[in-house]
C-alpha cells in the first residue's frame, strides 16, 4: 500500500507562550499543499533475515538517515507497543525538503500511522491517530487527515496539536499561485525558538485571514522571522523579492527555511533555480471541503 504524504505552509504564526514543560504555546493556521514524498509498506515473512521489525529504505535525498531517528520508523515503534505489528518493509521517497518549515517529517510520520492503521485493520479513530501522531510531534496530529486535493486548512493552537477546521472567504484566492523557496540553508526548530519573545499578538491569524488578503502584509505574521531572518539575512532578501515580483502576501513558513509567495498570475521564478534553490510554483485551488 502507498500513501502520499503531503506538506503544508503555516498561514500566520504566533508564538504566544512558554509553557512549563518547555515547549510553546502557537496560533497559526495549517493549509496542505499538494508537494509530497511517497511512503510505502510491505509486510515480510519472518523468515526474511533483518534485525528489526521495521525496515526503512529512503530515496529521493542526498541525506545520511539513521532508519531509527526518522520518524517514520518511530511511528512504527510507537504503534507496535500496543498493537501486533508484523514486520514491514518500508519505502519512503522524499518530494518535501527536509529542514523546509513544511511539515515533511510530520507528515511521513502521520502517514505512517495511517497507513498501518489501513493495512492491519488497527481500527483506530481519526482522534486516536492523532492522539498517537501528537506524541511523535507537535504537528504531525495535522497531517492525520491533510489532503492537498481537497484541501480544509486547520486553525492550530497549544504546541499545534489542538485542531479546529477553519471556514474563511478562501474562494478570493482561487485561481492564485503558490510560489515556493528554499534556499540551500537550514533552520532547527531549537534554534528558531530560542531567538523567541513569545507574547500575546494584537490580532489573531484567524482574524487576520478574514480580513482582504492584500492586508495580510499588515496584519499576518509569522514570528520566527525576525531573529531568523537576522542570523540568514537570504531569507529576508527571498521575501523582499516575491513581494518585489509581485506577490499580494509573503511569508515564511514555520520555522523555515522555505518562503512563499501567493501571486494573481504565474511570475518568473529562473532567478532562484539559477541560484540553485529549491523552487516549486503550484496553481492553487484553496478551497474547503
């Protein structure tokens, strides 16, 4: 069985407070995107020779993987503690950029309890996948039911985990385009939290996505850019050139490193594959269910 996992931007992000067991309370607003990996699974005999019950190949990436430290495979681990898992083989090719503020690991691993779920007849719950998905990551319980194709954003709160669909005029942005950028740098989630003063935002994302979207410039923020964009000043220039190309809204997403633009037509975008940057342009429906 295959599944696609798929990624997503953050439409604000506010970082609001620290919690006392050491992670932070956000406000943000999840939108999947059709960019995705492809993870696959087979169960194997247990006559096939391996040391462990899960194993885990990875293509689509130039990066070392310790099977044990990727999150697919702590999924497995995860559900194998209460349910009978036989032993599988894994596939898992990489479409997101890993260290990109999209949710790719999150994604491969919420996939990954769904999938099992589907081929072992686990008759989990979507709220039990998630309950499961939250303790691999704050925003892998997102991506439990994330469909690019049928896109329903999430307005997140708590570390990312509490989840409300969220209604709002998105039919003003069909027929826009996503520009995506990464460029060949990359951001740890500790890092981009530490250089945070969490506090209290004078308006929601909410509030702010409801509101015309040639003032999200005004009104949308994402926090972790100013100490980000500080210490990788390419990031600022990647934004200050989608808003100079045209954008109607800019932002990075996550903790970053990819920042997007929304656009009313197709820009040129040579410039950053000339630099040799991960760039993606994708027409977007931006419609719910």
């Amino acid at each position: 069985m295959i599944i696609f996992p798929p990624a997503k931007i953050n439409l604000g992000l506010n970082i609001v407070e620290r919690r006392t067991d050491g992670y932070h309370n956000i406000e943000t607003v999840f939108y999947p995107i059709p960019v995705t990996d492809a993870l696959e699974i087979h169960s194997m005999s247990r006559d096939f020779p391996l040391d462990t019950s899960c194993c885990l190949k990875v293509t689509g990436t130039d990066e070392l993987c310790d099977e044990r430290k990727n999150l697919v495979f702590k999924a497995y681990e995860l559900l194998a503690k209460d349910y009978a898992l036989p032993r599988v083989f894994t596939h898992l090719h990489k479409g997101i950029p890993s260290q990109a503020g999209m949710g790719g690991g999150s994604s491969d691993a919420a996939c990954m309890i769904r999938l099992l779920n589907e081929s072992f007849s686990l008759g989990l719950s979507v709220e039990q996948m998630r309950s499961y998905a939250a303790r691999l990551g704050a925003d892998c319980a997102f991506f439990v039911t994330a469909d690019p194709l049928a896109p329903q954003p999430y307005y997140a709160t708590g570390i990312g985990d509490c989840l409300q669909p969220f209604a709002a005029p998105w039919t003003a942005l069909d027929g826009k385009w996503l520009v995506l950028v990464k460029p060949n740098v990359a951001v740890s989630t500790k890092e981009a939290y530490a250089g945070i003063t969490p506090h209290r935002p004078k308006m929601t994302c909410k509030d702010a996505l409801m509101m015309p979207m040639e003032t999200w410039r005004d009104n949308l923020f994402n926090d972790f850019e100013e100490s980000i964009f500080a210490k990788l000043p390419v990031l600022a220039e990647v934004k200050a050139s989608l808003y100079a190309d045209g954008a109607v809204y800019a932002a990075m997403s996550g903790s970053g490193s990819t920042v997007y633009g929304i656009f009313d037509r197709e820009p040129q975008t040579a410039k950053y594959n000339k630099a040799g940057y991960y760039c993606n342009s994708i027409r977007i429906p931006f419609q719910t269910k």
